[in-house]
C-alpha cells in the first residue's frame, strides 16, 4: 500500500455519529485513500465498531474498524495535534475554506512532522457551536444543488481522496522540482 507523509499525520474524527452503517462506511472511505487513523467521540449506541452493520459496510476495512479509538469528548480527541478542521455545510460560518486549500495546509504540515485531524459531526445535526469553537480551520464541501448536506461516508470520501491527490502532486513536484 502507498503511504506517504500524510497518511501518518491525519486523523477523522466523527462525532456523536449515530448510524452504525456510516462509522464502517467511513472506514472503508478512508481505507481507500491509505488512511488508518479513525476517532469516535460520543458515538450512539448504534454507531459501535463491533456493531454487525459496521463490520458489513466497512469493507476489506475492518481493520481501520476495529483499531477506532473512542472518545469522551471533542477536547480529548484533538490533543496532540496542530491542526483542527471542523466540516460543515451551515451558511454564515466565516474563514470556510474548500477540501482542495485544507488538503493543501495538511500535506504542508505533514511535511513538516505536524499533525491535524479533521472532525466530521453528527448526520443530522453537524457539529455544535461548541464542537466548532475548537477548530481553527473550518471547511465545506461545495455543492451545486439545493441540498443541505451529503452523507457523512461521502464527505469523509470526499475529503480522504483531496488529501491523497494533493499528497501525490506534491510528490510530484517534489520529484521533479
């Protein structure tokens, strides 16, 4: 498996997620990119890791699955690292940046040895005013539609591939620069 830089200094956290199908979709999402690294802050008592339908969506990614670590709260979560992002797709948010210029200020901080971790919130109500105030960064996904938000498996996606290609230019540029 490819792994660069990026993959080390990245974490996804989810908080408060409430399906069990989404926490092992998301596994696999990121699994896909060559991340490992997953958090659970005050999951439901669906959304466990060893719940059967997490295991089923986490495909070929029970690994990342099973080595979730789980948290009391978002504080305890985000120690250690240099970076917060929080999602999301509420208006009026300001300093919203896209995947693209989060990706970008991650794979800079992996090369320097630094660490963020970027924290999803909850499917139906995102993340709260005091989830929000402990990030420093915060991005949205762009969406063309009149839709509030997309599923949380998919911003995960989203958000891993954006990591991955923009560690992989730099790569190149560093290769060839």
């Amino acid at each position: 498996m490819l792994r660069l830089p990026i993959h080390r200094a990245v974490r996804f956290l989810l908080v408060s997620p409430h399906y069990p199908e989404n926490v092992g979709a998301c596994c696999r999402a990121i699994k896909t990119m060559g991340f490992s690294e997953i958090g659970l802050v005050k999951p439901s008592k669906l959304a466990s890791v060893d719940h059967p339908m997490a295991e089923k969506m986490a495909v070929k990614s029970t690994d990342v699955l099973a080595g979730a670590q789980i948290f009391d709260n978002l504080d305890e979560a985000v120690v250690g690292f240099d970076l917060v992002v929080a999602t999301t797709s509420r208006r009026g948010v300001s300093g919203v940046v896209g995947p693209e210029a989060v990706a970008e200020r991650l794979v800079s901080l992996a090369g320097s040895s630094k660490r963020g971790c970027i924290v999803f919130g909850n499917e139906k109500t995102g993340l709260d005013a005091e989830d929000m105030s402990r990030a420093d960064l915060f991005l949205r996904i762009p969406m063309a539609a009149d839709q509030p938000s997309i599923n949380l498996a998919q911003a995960v996606q989203i958000v891993s591939y954006q990591l991955l290609r923009a560690a992989l230019d730099a790569k190149t540029a560093a290769e060839h620069g």
